[in-house]
C-alpha cells in the first residue's frame, strides 16, 4: 500500500511542476510583463514542444511585443498540432493579417467558420479584409449575420450600408442607414452618417433635417454643421451655406475643403473681399487646382483687380486645356477683365474664343456671349461685325430658340440692327 501511494506521488509531482509552470507563464501575461512571458515561453515549448497552450500563450506574448514574425511561427506549430481549435485558427489568421498575408488570413478566417459559424472574431476581421479588398458583397454577408445575431448593434446597418453605397445600390444603403438610426436616435454617429447619405443621395433638404437634429443633441459637433453647410451649398442656396461654414471654423475645422467652399460660397454673393483670404489660403495648399485658380479670378475681377484677375486666367487656362466648360468660364473672366481696363480688343479676342468654345452647344450657352460680342463691336465701332452679332441675337428669337420677345436684350439688339443699317446703307456700305 505504501509503495503505491509513493508510486502516485512520483506521478503527481511532474503535474504540479507543469501546472506551477502554466500558473507562472499565465502570471506574466496577467501582469503585462510580455518580455518575460515569451523567454519563459521559449524555455517550456524546449521542454513540452507539443503543448499547444504553450505555444499559444507563448505567440499571444510575442504579438504584445510587436515581434510579428516570430508569433506567426509559434502560432503556426500550435495550428499544426491541433488543426481544428478555433482559438488557435483564428490567432493564426490575426497575425498573418498583420504580417501582411491577407488572402491567406481569409483562407484561416473562413476555416474558423467552418468550425464555428457564428464566431464573432473571425466575423469582424472577415468582414474588415472583405471590404479593404473591396469585395462588399462578401463582407455584407457577414455583416448580415453579425446584424442578426446582434440586432441592436446599430455599427453593423452603417457598414452594410456603407457597402450597399459602393456597390451602387443607393436605396438598400439608406434604409440601412435609417435602420441604424431608429436603433439609437441619439447617438451621434448614426445622425451624421444619415445626413451625409441622405447628402450623397441627392436628398440635401433631408440631410439638413438630420442635421439640425444632431445639432440638438450636439451643439459643439462640427460635422453637423459641415453636411449642413455642404448641403445648401449643392443647392446654390450660397447665402446659406456662409453661415454654417463660419461655424465649422468657429469649432475648430480649419480643414482644406472647409476653406475652399467658404472662399467660393462667398465668391457666389458677391462678398468678394471677405471671400479673398479664403481663396488664397487654398490656392496656397494646392496651386495646381483649376478651381482654386479660377476662383481667384472671380474674386479678382469681383475686386476689380484686372491684373490679377487676369494673372490667374491665365494659370487656369495652363492648368484646364482640356476642360470646356471651365475654359468657357475663364474666357468670359478674361473678357470681362480686359474691359475693365478698357482694352476692348484682346476682350474681343477672348469672347471669340469663348464662342469657338461653344459654337455646337445649345442657344442659353452662346446667347450672352454673342451679345456681350457685339457690345465690344460697338465699341471698336465696328459696325459691320457688330450688325452681324446683333443680328444673331435677333435670329435666335426669329427662330422661336427664345420665346420671350420682351427681353432688354432682345430690344437692344432690334434698335441696334435698326441703327446700324441705316448708318451703314448712308455711308455707302
């Protein structure tokens, strides 16, 4: 009887060494101290190399340490000797998504979930590499069943919405949207990402709506302000949208896209001196933008600054060779700024460019621009070219393009065809 009670105690003791072990290798981790976790680690995996737990605390303190690589190896051995552990597949993935190696940390994801369907881990990076690698409907398949299995977890509708969104189907991203809101009402978060969807959507009086909510429950919140000032800007409501990007600044977001609408909301009614330390303070952080330049030459011309109205024409015009509309707009400024200074023959030029711009375009495009043409031929006392612009106006209306024969240009252009055939058919002409 004594010798088996000895025989038992000689089996206990190599326990009790392995678990004091564990208990001291578990005590690091506890306490943080990873560095002496992973040399003690080291010394057990020499002594028990098959033991997973080992392996696995062992990797758990290598990754605390940011040594990657060794972590990907320990874990790497933990997986081989017990290939269906779920702890042990989804560290494994976890650290090759770290080390860079994501298709293979999806192969390992996925595996976890062959095992455990519903593992929440291997769920949430699944769904974070699916979306990096831009394949939303993989990743919306998980935030499906993340969404089911945590129905008031309103973060899942906004990413399922977020992916809705970038695979184009606008209408299923905002009911996400909208159900994530009706989860939490108050939370920040869902009232900014709704307003901005509802923004995105082409819906600016919604996001307005959204956005004065979030002010209530927010005053200090700065986005609130910016989707709101962003959203009456798309609606060429300028005056508006003033107000509301003084108060993102006010807040603290001196960002680039902040400055740039306000400089051009301000730009638009016509505030040019206000609007000018605005434009050059985008213009300086990017002085490759046409419309950092063009915008600069609005306010310049607004100044009545010629020079450097024309100055930053002529750097639009650099940078858009290959933009129609914009290089119509900047004709026009140039034009304008040359009859500032009263140089009515390089205004001339440029209107003529303007409307070899946009000769196949509609009437409303050239209308303006012709009658603007044959003012400069007036005023060159040109009468001959200016009868024939004149006379374009009139064929416009004649032609029932324009419906409206009560217009001051309209009249003008009459009286000015009237005038100069007379004068022209006295002079021989």
């Amino acid at each position: 009887m004594k010798s088996i009670k000895i025989f038992c105690i000689c089996l206990l003791f190599p326990l009790s060494i392995f678990s004091q072990n564990m208990d001291k290798l578990n005590l690091y981790l506890v306490n943080s101290d990873y560095k002496n976790a992973a040399y003690f680690g080291e010394n057990l995996i020499k002594e028990f190399p098959d033991n997973t737990k080992i392996l696995y605390k062992t990797a758990l303190a290598y990754q605390m340490l940011n040594k990657n690589k060794k972590a990907q190896t320990v874990i790497k051995n933990a997986y081989s000797i017990d290939t269906v552990n779920t702890n042990y597949i989804n560290f494994y993935a976890n650290i090759l998504n770290i080390n860079g190696f994501q298709d293979k940390a999806i192969k390992f994801y996925r595996k976890t979930l062959y095992y455990d369907s519903l593992n929440f881990y291997a769920l949430n990076n699944l769904s974070k590499l699916y979306f990096s690698q831009k394949r939303f409907s993989e990743a919306l398949h998980c935030y499906s069943i993340l969404s089911s299995e945590d129905s008031l977890n309103s973060f899942y509708y906004r990413k399922s919405g977020l992916c809705y969104m970038k695979l184009k189907d606008t209408k299923t991203s905002l009911n996400c949207y909208i159900k994530a809101y009706s989860i939490d009402t108050i939370s920040i978060i869902n009232i900014k990402s709704l307003a901005f969807v509802y923004l995105k959507t082409g819906t600016p009086d919604s996001a307005i709506k959204y956005c004065d909510k979030g002010i209530k429950v927010d005053s200090t919140y700065s986005d609130f302000y910016k989707i709101k000032a962003d959203a009456h800007f798309v609606k060429n409501h300028f005056y508006r949208a003033v107000p509301e990007y003084k108060k993102v600044l006010q807040l603290g977001d001196t960002s680039y896209n902040v400055l740039k609408r306000l400089g051009m909301a301000l730009c638009e009614i016509k505030k040019y001196k206000e609007a000018l330390p605005y434009n050059l303070a985008v213009y300086k952080s990017d002085t490759t933008s046409y419309s950092n330049t063009t915008y600069l030459c609005r306010n310049y011309l607004g100044l009545k600054n010629y020079n450097k109205s024309l100055e930053f024409a002529e750097k639009t015009l650099k940078l858009i060779h290959f933009a129609e509309r914009i290089s119509y707009d900047i004709y026009d400024n140039m034009a304008q700024a040359y009859s500032g200074k009263e140089q009515f023959k390089k205004a001339l030029n440029m209107y003529l460019k303007k409307e070899s711009v946009f000769k196949s375009y509609p009437h409303y495009f050239n209308l303006n621009n012709i009658y603007q043409t044959a003012l400069i031929y007036d005023k060159l006392k040109d009468k001959k070219n200016a009868l024939k612009y004149y006379k374009k106006i009139l064929n416009y209306y004649e032609n029932k393009q324009i419906k409206d024969f009560d217009t001051p240009i309209y009249k003008y252009a009459n009286q000015r065809v009237t005038k100069l055939t007379e004068d022209l058919f006295f002079e021989g002409e």
